[in-house]
C-alpha cells in the first residue's frame, strides 16, 4: 500500500506543478502577445525579408506558447483525475 501512495502523492505533485507552470505560462501569454502585437504594428507592412522573419519568428514562438499552456493544462486535469482515482 505505501507504494500506492507513494504514486499517489507523485502524481498530485505533478498535476500541481503542471497548473502552476500552465498558469503562470498563461501570464506570459498574455504579455508576449500583447508585445507580438506592438512589435508587428510598427513593422507594419514592411516588406523587408529581416522584419518578416521576425514576424514569423514571434508568431511561430505564441503558437508554441499556446499549445505548451494547453498541454500543461490537459497534463493536470488527466493526472489529477488519475491520482483522484488511486
């Protein structure tokens, strides 16, 4: 039985850990979006190649932010369910 709780335990500080990271890395979100914004209206339509590619950069990296929030999300809500179940 102690290793069943000891599972236990380690799954509950993982689905913590997980929605903590998820909901400071949602913060982060929020604030890097708000810079994406800023940083592409004063490119603005610029069509040089440099500016672009910092374009595609930063969009690339938000993307990337958003699906890591929602895996660390999915992440805590499975291992808690799990750990609730033990």
């Amino acid at each position: 039985m102690s290793e069943l709780k000891n599972l236990k335990g380690s799954i509950d500080s993982i689905a913590r850990s997980a929605k903590q990271t998820g909901g400071s890395l949602g913060q982060f979100r929020s604030t890097f979006s708000q810079q994406v914004s800023q940083v592409q209206s004063s490119i603005g339509g610029s069509s040089q190649r440099k500016d672009q590619e910092v374009i595609s950069a930063l969009q690339d990296a938000q993307k990337k932010v958003e699906a890591a929030a929602q895996a660390l999300d999915n992440a805590a809500r499975i291992a808690s369910a799990y750990g609730k179940s033990l």
